[in-house]
C-alpha cells in the first residue's frame, strides 16, 4: 500500500489520493499532465510536473470559474519491491487560488496592509 503525507505529517493513504484526484477531476474535467524533469537514484525517483486544466467544476467549494490554470509541482517516490511504497508531492496551491481568482493579488493585499496600518484621521469632538 503507498501513502504519502500531507502537510500535517499525517499518512495519506491510497483511497485518499484517490478522492484527491477525484477532486482535481471534477474541478478540472479537462485537466493535463506533463512531467518536465525526472531524476532517478537507487530506489528512488523525482519528477518536476506540470498541470493544467479550466475550471469548469466545483473545486474546495469554489463554484467554476471558467479560468485556465496552470500548476507546477514536484514529487519524490520511494519504490520497494517494485512498487511504489511512499511518496511526498508540493505544488503551488496557493498560486492555483490566485489563478482561480478567490485570493486577493500580492498587490491587493499589500495596499489593504498599508491601508490597516495608517493613522487614523484626526476626528475633532464637540
């Protein structure tokens, strides 16, 4: 059985990968997968990856958006016994939120900081 584990440290097991794809399929009916890069060392392997895809399904809640995305990512695997037996994958979620425009822009957010962190106007009371 391969798991792999998620950014709390936890064991994600097989059928939890499985609903994760799920996910990415259903926002993404016409997602693609190309690996860029693969790295290959004893009885491991790393490869660069890219996706893309429109979001044209619900998403983490997120109704379509109708944007195109596009989102690199890389993972390491650890096989034995010739099957697949761990694996660690980041890509940039953060990066695939601002493509599907449900995060404010570096830009937004550094104007609504300068915004929070001026005085407040000089209000005379009677």
């Amino acid at each position: 059985m391969s798991f792999t584990r998620s950014i709390s440290g936890n064991s994600v097991s097989l059928d939890d990968q499985k609903a994760i794809a799920q996910t990415f399929r259903t926002g993404f009916p016409d997602l693609r997968c190309s690996i860029s890069d693969t790295v290959l060392e004893g009885d491991r392997c790393v490869c660069r990856w890219r996706m893309t895809g429109t979001h044209s399904g619900p998403f983490l809640g997120f109704a379509p958006t109708g944007r195109k995305v596009t989102v690199d990512g890389i993972s390491e695997m650890r096989f034995h016994g010739g099957r697949l037996a761990e694996q660690w994958t980041l890509y940039d979620c953060l990066g695939l939120l601002h493509q599907l425009g449900v995060l404010p822009s570096i830009e937004e957010m550094v104007e609504a900081r300068k915004r929070a962190e001026e005085p407040a106007a000089f209000q005379a009371t009677v």
